[in-house]
C-alpha cells in the first residue's frame, strides 16, 4: 500500500511541479505570453506572440461573431508578421476559451467595443504607455473594428480593415446582387456551368430584403461554398498551410457551444440593423484596406464603401486579385508585405 | 402513433414479466455490521480529454445499499449485484498548451453499479452537488481607467455532472476495481448561459479493508 501511495503521490506532485513550472516567456524579442482581460464579467484570453522589441502591438480582432483568435496564428502571420511585431491574438467575449457570467443583455456590439478598448488599456499597463497599437479587424472583425474606434481611436496608431463587415445590414442584398453577378461572370466563362446555374435559382428565391434570419444563414454558407467552387477553378488561390497545432489549444466543444451561442444572442440585431457607413468619416487614424477580390462572404463592393467612407487622411485600398475572404491565407506573403509596410509608415 | 404504442406496450409489459420471472432470489445484503472502512472505497483516475483538457480525480464512495439477485436465464444461474453509493469525487484539469482551461472541481452525489458474476460491472453516478473553480493565467481587470492584476484570477460555476462507466472487478486485491467512465459536466453559468462538457475517466478504485482469512470476494 505503502508502495502505491508513494507511487500516486510522485505522480501528483510532478503533475502540479509541471503545472507550476509552466512560465511565460517575457522576452521581448520573442514573446510566448497568454494574459486575460477581465471586464464587465467576462474574462478573455489575450495570446500574445512575436518581436515586442519595438513594443509594437498588431492587435487582431477575429471573425465570427464567435470565432477564436488563434485562427489567424498560422501561415504568414505567424512567420512574417510575428517576426517584425507582436501580434496579440485575443479571444472576444463568448467567443473562443473566454469565460465569465453575465446575462444575453451582457453581450452586445457596444460591450464587445469596450472590451477591446479594455485589452489596449492592459497591453499599455503591461508594456508600458509608449507601446504602439495597430488594430486589424477580419470579417466580423471588420464591425467590431469601427465600433471601437467610433468609442476611441486615440490608443491606435492605425485601423487595417481585411475583408471586414463595416455594414451587416448591407450584406443580406449585397450577397444577392454579388451571386448574381460572380454566377453570370463564371457561367459566361463556363466555369461550373450547373452550380453557377443552381445559385441563380437560389438566390432569386428568396426575398428582395432581408426578413429571415434562415436566408442569412443560407446565403452565407453558400458564400463559403462558391469560394471553395472558385478556388477549385483556380481563380482564387488554394489556402496556403495552417497552424494545425491550433486544434490543441481550444477545447472543440466549447469553440462550437460559444459560436453558436454568441451567433444566436447577435445575429439578429447585427443582421437588421448594424451598418457603421455612415459614421467611418470619424476614424482618422491611417487606415489599410485589404480585401480579396473574390470574396463572396463580404463582397468587394463593401471594400470601395469603406475606403471612400473612411475620415483618414492616409488611407490605402489594396486588392488582391487571388483571393476570397482570406487573403492572409490565399496571398501570404502579399498580406504580410501590406501589413508590415503599413505598421512600418504609421509606427 | 397510436399503433405504435399498441405494440410497444404489450412488447415492454411482456419484458417486465419475463424479467420479473428470470428473478429467482433477491436479497439484500446485510451492511450493519460493516465498518466504515470496509463500506469505503477510494479511486484515483486520469480525468481528462486527452487531446485537450488532462487531469486527475480522486473520489471515494460508501456502500449504502447492496442487493444480490439470482436469475436463471435459459438454464443458467446468474448472481448480480446492485449496489447504491454515496459518491464525492475532487479532480483538476488543464489544457497544457495554453492554460485556458485550467480547473478545480469537486461534485457529491449517488452512484448505482451492478456487477455480475464475472465481475462486469456497469455503473451510474449522478453528481447533482458539484462546484467548478476556474484557474486563470495573469490576468487584469479593467474598470474605466484602472488597471489592476488580479490575484489568484478565475471563476467559480455550479458543476453537477453524470457519468456512465463500466469497470472490472479485481478479486482479493488491495486495487479493487478499475473503471472507465464517460463524464458529462455542465458549467453554469457560463459566458451567458451554461458550458457542457465531456471527459474519459480512467482509473482504479481500492480500499483499506482488512482482509479476513478465506474471505471469499465475488
């Protein structure tokens, strides 16, 4: 008995050591850091990685609503950008292994905004005030982008706008007129005659304005089906290689039950009646918009309406010309030179 | 709809009879004379997801009703045993890559197992009482324009879980059993609602029960 205790107790106890010995690297030049940030009850998950030498902090704000931050820790951020900056992955309320307990009224587009602000707040206290944040918003990130800088934009040196959702109202008639359009251009073409075909037909099916939530959902998941339709065509570049350690670091239940609980809590007020076009004059931070010329989830159209509508002074509109909704993923190396020329002339 | 319950119920009163006929003898074994230590098991199992969340449990349970049944079924005999357990179990987990997900928990309820007499053993442990203590890497709270490092960051949620479990009888040793149990625990609240969640048990239970001579253990 004596044996087995002893053999139980050496077990534990180099478990906890283990636990106990697993520090964060705090080398600027190579940073491995995860902090949370706690605010308005929640507790959110900040991964922070890459050259901090400069203390210049590219702060990601992922797609969804519900996704998870690391998505974007793989090809060339993670071996281009990361090199240059520090690039702080952050997992938004409800959203990848952020916890907390508040009610449905606790998460909304407006709080999410404030959490981001909240992160600024933390990485300045962490790393000092003289640290320089870039913020770049993808999709859904490309709402929650604008409605933190029409909070506060003083903490950001300069707004990267990749494929973003400044306008989710906008979208449910920008997908039909998009399908309609891509669908003539590839049948023209004749490229995947019958699919491009069933996609006419779909699309005139439904309704003119938005009135369903279903529809929504529909049309977005046929928007990432033509994308895979155009990649397998060759016009859209095939997604280079991902972090495929990512799969470790979430746990996939709770990825799934908080996407879908985010999405169910969002999705309906974000679909009726979020649009921040007319308030982008008031961003005046640099800004860089990236945008795949062949994104069916936000189409191009939506790239000129926030290039024109932006207040900055200095701004860019880059397209890139192989790829969908992913450029960082379809043109790596574009993405990364964009990125970092952008952060190079704002810093 | 209607036909279809005209089938199943004569089917399902035709299984409650035959079963209730295959009973041949029940008794209930008789615990008053047991010391706490013998009605007392104890268990240590990896606990855990493997690819994500790993951890152990440590438990223990004490025998609060046994009953045996014989049965004969197509000319055999069989002995079961169907045993209630109060059951309190504390276990942590981690995911090492990230320390996301790092937690304590400890969970109180009753267990029903039957054993047959080869050992087999399926059982049911339903944790109604359980608390989950998150553990958070560096954290900071933010209110307004203050920013402050909290101490011994995490959250605290109502837990309870179920687990369905087979194990294997081990006899006359000090490790009694070893088990395999499917957990499920909900965490609420959650974010702005409730978290499930899945684990694997594995692990062996023992006790500290004196060995009597010639005890027979089935």
């Amino acid at each position: 008995m004596k044996r087995l205790i002893n053999k139980y107790t050496l077990l534990l106890v180099s478990v906890l050591a283990t636990l106990i010995s697993c520090s964060d690297d705090e080398n600027l030049e190579n940073l491995n850091n995860t902090l949370f940030v706690r605010h308005k009850n929640a507790d959110m998950p900040a991964y922070i990685h890459g050259n901090a030498s400069e203390k210049v902090f590219l702060i990601i704000l992922h797609g969804g609503p519900g996704g998870y931050g690391l998505s974007y820790r793989g090809s060339t951020i993670k071996n281009k950008i990361e090199k240059e900056y520090a690039v702080v992955y952050f997992d938004q309320r409800g959203s990848g292994m952020a916890q907390g307990s508040y009610s449905k009224d606790g998460i909304n587009v407006d709080i999410m905004a404030e959490d981001v602000l909240a992160l600024s707040k933390v990485i300045k206290h962490k790393y000092g005030n003289d640290s320089k944040l870039f913020l770049m918003g993808h999709s859904w990130g490309g709402t929650l982008g604008p409605a933190t800088l029409l909070k506060d934009q003083s903490p950001f040196l300069g707004w990267i706008d990749v494929d973003g959702s400044h306008n989710v109202k906008g979208l449910y008639q920008e997908y039909i007129s998009n399908f309609k359009r891509v669908a003539a251009e590839q049948i023209g073409i004749g490229n995947d005659i019958e699919y491009w075909s069933k996609v006419i037909d779909f699309v005139n099916g439904l309704d003119s304005e938005y009135n369903d939530i279903n529809d929504m959902y529909d049309l977005n998941n046929e928007a990432f089906f033509a994308e895979e339709k155009l990649e397998e065509s060759g016009i859209i570049n095939t997604e280079g290689s991902q972090d495929n350690n990512v799969i470790f670091k979430y746990t996939p239940l709770t990825l799934i039950w908080n996407v879908l609980n985010t999405q169910s809590i969002l999705d309906e007020n974000l679909f009726r009646n979020v649009t921040y076009t007319d308030r982008l004059s008031e961003i005046t931070i640099p800004s860089l918009v990236i945008w795949g010329k062949h994104d069916m989830v936000v189409p191009l159209g939506f790239a000129q309406e926030a290039y024109d509508n932006l207040g900055s002074s200095k701004k860019e509109l880059v397209i890139f010309e192989k790829s969908g909704h992913s450029p960082m993923f379809s043109e790596p190396d574009l993405f990364a030179d964009k990125v970092i020329e952008f952060i190079n002339e704002n810093k | 709809m209607k036909l279809q319950l005209q089938l199943l119920i004569p089917l399902i009163l035709s299984l409650i009879k035959g079963y209730s006929q295959s009973i041949e003898d029940t008794k209930n074994t008789s615990l008053a004379n047991q010391t706490f230590l013998e009605r007392t098991e104890f268990k240590i199992a990896y606990s855990g997801s493997i690819f994500w969340n790993n951890g152990l449990n440590f438990g223990t349970e004490y025998l609060l009703k046994e009953t045996i049944k014989v049965k004969n079924r197509r000319g055999s005999q069989r002995t079961n045993s169907h045993q209630f357990l109060l059951n309190g179990n504390l276990g942590f987990t981690t995911n090492f890559a990230t320390s996301t997900d790092t937690g304590v928990f400890t969970n109180y309820g009753i267990t029903w197992r039957r054993t047959n007499k080869k050992g087999k053993q399926f059982s049911i442990e339903f944790n109604p009482l359980g608390y989950y203590r998150s553990f958070l890497p560096e954290t900071y709270k933010v209110s307004g324009d203050n920013v402050k490092k909290v101490f011994l960051p995490g959250r605290g949620y109502y837990a309870p879980s179920i687990s369905v479990g087979i194990g294997k009888q081990r006899k006359n040793k000090k490790i009694t059993r070893r088990y395999f149990n499917i957990n499920f625990m909900l965490r609420t609240p959650y974010n702005a609602g409730a978290l499930p969640s899945f684990n694997f048990q594995y692990g062996y239970r023992f006790n500290f029960k004196k060995k009597k001579k010639n005890e027979k253990i089935d």
